[in-house]
C-alpha cells in the first residue's frame, strides 16, 4: 500500500511539474504559425509526465550515489510509473 502511495504521489507530482513547465515555456515562446493540418495532442499532460519520468530514471541511473539506499527503488517506481501512464494512453485509444 505505501508503494502505491509512493508511486501515486511521484506520479502527480511530476505531472503538475510537467504541466507547469509546458504552461510556462508556451506562454514564453510564440506559436508556430497555422497550417491548413493541425494536430491536437488528447493527453499532453501525460506525455510530459512520461518524458519526465524517463529523464528523472536516466538521471537516477547517472547519479555517482545511491541516495541513502532509495535509488534502486526509485528506479523500479519509475518504470512502474511510466508503465502505467502507457497503459492509460492505451485505454484511451480503445
């Protein structure tokens, strides 16, 4: 139970990460001008967690220390993680 707590609170708050840096970066910089194409992305918030989940588990597995122990654990949470984002963007096509 406490695992899944972990990886529920890991999960969101590397989403609320990710969607303040998307928000923030996108009022920063200019839209790329129309085309007579446009692609809507449904799930931009849980793409983002994903790439964020990727880049925190790349720079976990480059880190010159274990933290206290909790890297190897960390790492199983992110695979877990990223697994079950996929998963829900799976559902979602069904």
């Amino acid at each position: 139970m406490k695992r899944k707590i972990t990886l529920i609170a890991t999960v969101l708050t590397l989403t609320g990460a990710a969607i303040y840096t998307t928000t923030a970066f996108a009022q920063s910089t200019t839209p790329p001008p129309a085309t007579g194409e446009q692609h809507h992305e449904r799930h931009p918030a849980i793409r983002n967690a994903i790439h964020a989940l990727e880049k925190a588990k790349e720079d976990l597995q480059k880190a010159d220390h274990d933290f206290g122990g909790h890297r190897e654990s960390a790492l199983k949470e992110c695979d877990a993680a990223i697994a079950e984002l996929k998963l829900a963007l799976q559902y979602d096509k069904k």
